[in-house]
C-alpha cells in the first residue's frame, strides 16, 4: 500500500507540473499569469522558511528581512557592478546566508518563542537601519532601471520568462526541501525539532544544525528575493516588515508545516485570495488582505486543536483526504 | 571507567549535591537509589552534561568531561534516557532510531546503513512489529524501550537509565529487568536509577545511595541493604516506624 | 560641549521613561502568565489613536484623558485575553501563543490603516512647544510632564502589587498558579486583570507620547522591540528591573545616537540585545 501511495503521490506532482508548463499555453490574460507568478513566490518563500520552521522548529519571524537582503543585494549587484542577476542572485543569496547565520547565531540557545522574537528583532532592527541609510535609498528604496538587453538583465517586457524562472525556482527549492527531509542533515533538523534535549543526548550538536538550517533557509530566500527583485523592479524597506513574515509563514501553517508540499498548497489557497483583495479593495483598502491574514492565523490557532504545528506528522487533511481517494486507509 | 569526584550542584542557594564522590567499575550494573528528592536525576544531569557542577569532576574513561556537551559526551560513549520520557514524536519509532545511529558512535553517514543497525537494534528490543509508528502513539512501556532502543542506537559503553521501571506492570518489568541484563552482557556498563529494589538487588552489583544529595551508603547489595542508615532514611527511624 | 552632553543624557532618561513603562506592561503579562505579548506596541498605538479622536473630536487635553484611555485600554485588554488568550494558556505550545499575539498586532496595524489611513497625525496643545529652563538646561514640557506622570504610575503600580489585595493575588498567580488557585484565587479572572492591565499601561504611555509625538499605523512596532530589551535587562517578570532597564536603553539609545551616528539607534538596541542574551543566557533559556 505504501508503494502505491508513492508512486500516486509522484504521478500527482508530474502531472501537476506538466499543467502548470502548459498554462501559459492556454491562458494569457496577463494579470492570471502574475497571480501564477505571485503564488509560486511565496510557494519559494514559504517552504524555504519551512527548511527552517518545518524542518528545523525553529519558527523565524524575520524572513522577510532576509528576503529583501537577497532583493536588495542583487539589485545593487545589477545596478552598481553590472552583474547579470542569472548570477547576482545565488551571490546575494549567500550573502544573506552567511549575515543571518553570524547574527542569529548567538540566539541559537533561545528556544521556542524567544527565538521567534530575536528574528523579529533582527529583521525591525535591519528595516530601521536600511530606512535611514542612504546607500540603499533610504525609505524611498531602490528602483531598478529599465535595460535593453533582456536576457543579461533579466528583465522581460512580456511575464512570460517570469513564469518560468518563477516556476524553475519553485521546483528547484521543492526538491532541496525534500532531498534535506530524506538527508542525515534531515534527521538532525527533525530531531532537534522534536525534543532539543533528547537530540543533544543522541550526540547531535544541536548549534551547529541550527546553524546549518538558517543558513539553508536564508539563502534560499534571499534568492527568492532576488527573483522578487528583478519581477517587481522596486525594493524598499517597508518589504521587511513583520507583516510580510507572517505572508511569508501562513502558506506553510495553512498547508501543513513540515511537509515538503504544505506551502505550496498553502500558496495556491492563500496567494490568490490575497491578489483578489488587493484588487478588489484596491488602494482604498490598503492593508485589507493583511487583516484577512492575520484573522486567518488568528482563527487556526484559536480553533484548531494543536494550533499552528497541527500538521507537524505530514498528516493534514488535504493529503489524508487524497490518500483516501486513492483507497489507503 | 566513570568517576565522580567530589560533585556538587547548587541551584540559587539550594543544594542538591553536596561531594558526591563513587566510581563505576566497567561492564558491571550499578544502582543508585534513594528517597523522592535525594538528587540522584540531578547527579544523572550532571554526569551526562546537562548542568555543570558547581564544583567537582567528572571523568569518564579517563578523560574529564566536566565541561563537555551532552552530545560531545555521546560520542565518547555515554548515553541516558530520561525520568520523562523524550521520544521524538512526530517521529516513527524506526525514525527514532535511526536518528540515534546516525549521530552516535557509529557514527553511519548514509540512510541505508543507519537502518541496518536500527533494524538489529529494534530485533533486540522487540519493537520490530511497531516500527513505522509514530512515537507518541506508543503505549508506555513500548516507549521505555524506544528510549533504550534510540540510546543503544549510538553504540555506548555506558548506559544511564534513568528510572526506567516507572509505569511498568510486572511483566512489563521482568522483560525489562531480561532486556538489561541482555545489554550488559553485550559489554555495555550499566548505572540505572529505580525505586522498585526488587529489581535493583537483583541487577546490581554494587549500589549506591542517595540522601539529601549526598551518598549515605555504597556497596555490595546485601551490605547496602542491611545499612542502618539506609533503612531508617527509607522507612524511618524504629519509634516512628512502630507509632505508624 | 558638556552642555550638549547632558541634554543627551536628559534625553535618553526622558525617552526611557516610555521604555520603562512599556517593559513593566510587558512583564506584568509575563510574571503571570509567562506569555510573550507580541501586541504592546499596538496597545500604546491604540492608546495614542484614542487620545488623538478625544482630542480633536472632543476637545480633550490628552492629559485629562488619561485616565479615560487606560479604562478603554483595561477593557480592550481584558477582552482580548478573555477571547483569545485564556483559552490557549495550558497548551503544549508555547509558540502558539506568539503567533496569536502577532497576528494581533498585524490585525490591529492594518486596522488603524484602514481605520486613520497612513498619515502621520499628532496634536497641538498649548504647551506641546513649550520648553523649561532648568538649571541651564532647555527640556521639552511635554516631556518633563510625561516623565513625572511616569514616576507616578510607576509608584502606583508598586503600591498596588504590593499592598493591595487585587495585587497580591496577581503576585501570587505570578509565583504559583496552582498554589493560588487552591487558596480560592479565581486565576482567569486575575489573568484577565493582568492584561488590561498591561494594556492599560501601553495607552498611558500613548497618551503620555502624543503631545510631541506622531502617530501612525506602525508607531507600535518600534516600541515592542524597545520593550522586549528592557525586558530582557531587566528580568523577566521583574517590575523594578523593567524601570531601570529603560532607563539604562533609552541612555544607551541616544548616547548611541550621538556618539556613533543616529541612523544607528536600532543598531544599538539590537546589539545591546544580543550581548545581554549571550551575557546572561541562563535568564532567557527555558529549559522544561
């Protein structure tokens, strides 16, 4: 049963692949294809954030900082040394990487909520900094000016190219979350995840690991952001803001913390509601979608028996529900 | 290959061990008893890493490890379970394993040699027929051998157990009690903290006595058994005992 | 130069009185609750949004009001805790409850931006200008009279932990919940207390903070992280350690400011917050 559980499960992700491939095919109105863009974002985003919440337990409060780190870096690769983001970004990917693994890493014997909070410190602390700091443009920010080769500056009149990149990276951090799950780094991760002190026993040096996750987690995003960079073409501090964590962490507590495929689901659920508000409410309402967030988080945590790690065992109700369908248990 | 020397602990003003000094001799099953409160999971924290003394030593096969990590002094052999139990719960109890070799002293690198070694591991202590459960689904004394199972998973030469007896019936227990001796004859020494002293004289050598963070007594079982002090510190002194 | 100097110091003692009374807030809520309240600076962003409509739409002197922010404050504390908290409060999860606190602060931030859009409001009062020559030194009156209001809320504070009997009961929930609970201390209630409370002392501290201060969605979060460091330095759950300890951060913040640059004031908070963590580690390690 296991084996066809497996296979089905596979045969679902290719399948679901070789769709969205095609969307493009089929639809192209434009806005569908920035919401498909948007989606696979903060899918990025928030399984990247679940190497470190998911994965690890250590439930960070500050990545949208290290995105912006990552959006920042890469355009001022671009725009001060003329670098092509194609390599910009895995550069200011590390970068962040590397910065938040040395801050953080004397938080590391905070545990649990006091972690949470030394994130969300760092990314305010980072945000005020980079307001008042004329280098990057102060509140104003930095915007990317328009080049004519495309290909060097990644920067496409059309969304198409976007919807690759976007859907490339979405892939390519999906199966690094699931090659880290089935790695030794994996079991490191869950353990200490699990119970600090038993994993402590068992011989696992648990500051290292955390340290290992961060820097896997960061980069990651700060990669994402890249890409976020180049799509959006404005960088500004504001984008650091506490707020734009939790729009980082809702997809994966919503489709399942831990799982390799929760925050993608989540994404799909949540990205395009977001998008419908921002639209709909337009900007009259600005801020409308983050009271629906927050009254979404609010609600699973109230009401949901174990909260927001309810899917911590990769058994939440879309993947039991799947499972039933294709006659499990 | 365990010494303790002259150990004490003190939290805020309250001392909960005062020069406890003893050694454990290779290959043999010691016991440390005493009354609720004697200090003796203190004394285990401290051995393994968990506090640091206030003062005293610990020196494990020669070597100091007073100011070692719990995981530095896991791979150099010892390993514990825990007075609460701490599996790892959302994790299968193979998982569980595995996670233990991965990191101990076997030190296995890759998924598939690490699960050889748990698959003979879970064979010895019968958890075989439960692997792919999850941990916090078992009941407690699967869950006691998950614990010894995880911790034998490092490969240690010394194995500190931490009242493993607690919520076994009398089965549960005598496989228990089967299950430790079985692992001391595979060479690992063996110092377990119990209360039920049926199982303590009928495993340990030697034992040791704890009050009020100090040892009182240390010894054979007979000799400890018949100490004066140790009865009256466990059922009180005669008057009482008669009144009662 | 020295002049300049003291003014500094005058300052950062002004400015910390705000810490202060935002870090004594915060470990009133962690002494009894042991929880990570994540919303204070939305309290004191509440409390200055009440002040601010009393004011213009009432006419309202934001001093004659104080009282009448802390009650609202009390009140929306309460319901908070009652509605959302209380019922998470014995879970196996800690994390839970940050999360819970956060997403109250995002629902109130993009409440107030709904609400007052993003404009950056303040008021003017008589004596929002005004400034005091003592002894050479120019002080800002609002200031002076924010800081003296502090000492007074801050003894107030004292008296009631200490000698009223609403106040032992809260000191005694803090120290042994289960142990105040079988003395017959109906703990939800002191609980619900507790946090309007703590609310309470967030909207004084807003209405303390508008007469030369504006307001604006996001005035709150600056103000949490401030408190959470004054936390940490001073103790977690100790009143008289968060008095001190704000004292201490906000010198430290302007002292910062003017020696290394003022760009760098958060800077300053965030590393002070991290050699205290690395300095007194076993403080904030919660081991079970």
């Amino acid at each position: 049963m296991n084996m066809r559980v497996y296979v089905n499960k596979n045969l679902l992700l290719i399948i679901g692949f070789g769709c969205l491939m095609g969307v493009p095919l089929f639809i192209d109105a434009p806005y569908v294809i920035h919401v498909f863009i948007m989606i696979f974002f903060f899918g990025m985003v928030s399984v990247a954030w679940n190497i470190l919440g998911g994965l690890a337990g250590q439930y960070s409060l500050g990545h949208a900082s290290f995105m912006a780190i990552g959006a920042y870096v890469s355009s001022m690769l671009v725009i001060q040394l003329d670098i092509t983001p194609w390599i910009g970004m895995w550069i200011s990917g590390l970068f962040a990487g590397v910065v938040a693994s040395c801050f953080l890493y004397p938080c590391f014997i905070l545990r649990g909520p006091y972690f949470s909070l030394a994130t969300i410190a760092f990314g305010e602390t980072l945000r005020n900094l980079f307001t008042s700091w004329d280098a990057v443009g102060k509140a104003q920010g930095i915007l990317l000016p328009i080049y004519q080769d495309a290909w060097y500056y990644m920067q496409f009149s059309s969304k198409l190219p976007y919807y690759y990149i976007g859907l490339a990276l979405l892939v390519l951090i999906y199966v690094v979350f699931i090659y880290l799950d089935q790695s030794k780094l994996g079991y490191a991760f869950k353990s200490l995840r699990e119970d600090e002190d038993a994993a402590n026993a068992i011989g696992i040096n648990t500051a290292r690991y955390k340290l290992a996750a961060t820097f896997i987690s960061v980069t990651l995003t700060a990669v994402a952001g890249a890409f976020y960079a180049q799509y959006v073409r404005y960088v500004e501090p504001d984008l650091m803001l506490v707020q734009y964590s939790v729009e980082i962490i809702l997809p994966a507590i919503v489709g399942g913390v831990g799982t390799a495929f929760g925050p993608i689901i989540g994404s799909f659920i949540l990205t395009p509601l977001s998008e419908y508000l921002r639209v709909a409410m337009g900007s009259k309402v600005a801020g409308a979608h983050l009271i629906v967030y927050a009254l979404i988080l609010m609600g699973i945590i109230r009401f949901s028996p174990s909260g927001i790690v309810g899917w911590l065992g990769g058994k939440n109700i879309f993947r039991t529900a799947i499972m039933k369908k294709l006659g499990g248990r | 290959m365990l010494q303790v020397d002259q150990v004490s602990k003190e939290f805020r003003g309250l001392r909960a061990l005062n020069n406890v000094s003893f050694g454990i001799e290779a290959g043999k099953i010691t016991g440390l008893i005493g009354p609720n409160g004697a200090g003796k999971t203190t004394l285990f924290n401290v051995i393994s890493g968990v506090f640091r003394p206030t003062t005293g030593k610990v020196i494990f096969h020669n070597q100091d490890v007073t100011l070692l990590q719990p995981y530095e002094r896991c791979s150099l052999g010892m390993a514990r379970t825990f007075q609460i139990m701490k599996p790892l719960p959302y994790m299968s109890v193979i998982d569980n394993v595995i996670a233990g070799c991965m990191f101990g002293r076997y030190n296995c690198s890759s998924l598939a040699s690490s699960r050889a070694k748990t698959l003979e591991i879970l064979e010895f202590t019968a958890l075989m027929h439960r692997k792919d459960v999850l941990a916090k689904e078992l009941g407690t004394a699967d869950k006691k051998r998950l614990e010894l199972a995880r911790a034998l998973g490092t490969n240690p030469s010394l194995l500190l157990l931490d009242e493993v007896m607690s919520g076994l019936n009398n089965t549960e227990s005598d496989e228990c009690v089967q299950l430790i001796r079985k692992i001391n004859q595979n060479g690992i020494t063996v110092l377990l903290i119990e209360h039920v002293m049926k199982v303590v004289v009928n495993l340990c050598k030697k034992i040791i006595v704890l009050h009020h963070g100090e040892k009182i007594a240390e010894g054979e079982a007979d000799e400890v058994m018949n100490n004066e002090l140790v009865i009256e510190v466990y059922l009180g002194k005669e008057e009482e005992h008669a009144q009662a | 130069m020295s002049r300049i100097f003291i003014q500094v110091v005058i300052n950062g003692i002004l400015v910390g009185g705000f810490y202060a009374l935002m870090g004594m807030g915060l470990n009133v809520v962690f002494g009894v609750m042991k929880i990570v309240n994540f919303c204070q600076g939305e309290l004191l962003m509440i409390g200055m949004y009440v002040t601010y409509v009393l004011h213009v739409y009432l006419g309202l002197d934001p001093y004659m009001s104080i009282p009448i922010v802390a009650a609202i404050l009390f009140v929306l504390g309460g319901l908070i805790q009652r509605g959302l908290i209380t019922p998470l409060l014995g879970g196996a999860n800690d994390q839970n409850l940050l999360f819970m606190t956060v997403g109250l602060m995002m629902l109130m931030q993009n409440g107030a931006l709904v609400a007052f859009k993003s404009d950056y409001r303040t008021i003017q009062t008589a004596y929002s200008l005004q400034n005091l020559n003592v002894f050479g030194q120019i002080i800002s009156l609002p200031k002076l009279i924010s800081f003296v209001v502090l000492l007074l809320v801050t003894f107030a504070l004292y008296t009631l932990l200490m000698k009223t009997d609403i106040g032992r009961k809260i000191r005694a929930t803090a120290q042994n919940p289960l142990g105040a609970k079988l003395v017959s201390i109906n703990i939800k209630t002191i609980y619900v207390v507790a946090y309007g409370l703590s609310a309470a002392l967030a909207g004084v501290a807003g209405a303390l903070l508008l007469p030369f201060y504006f307001v604006y969605p996001m005035v709150g979060s600056t103000f949490t992280l401030r408190a959470f460091v004054v936390v940490v330095m001073g103790g977690l759950g100790s009143i008289k350690g968060a008095f001190f300890g704000g004292i201490v951060l906000g010198l430290l913040e302007t002292l910062g400011a003017f020696f290394i640059g003022p760009q760098f004031k958060d800077s300053v908070v965030f590393v002070t917050f991290l050699i205290i963590l690395l300095v007194r580690q076993k403080l904030v390690l919660s081991r079970s």
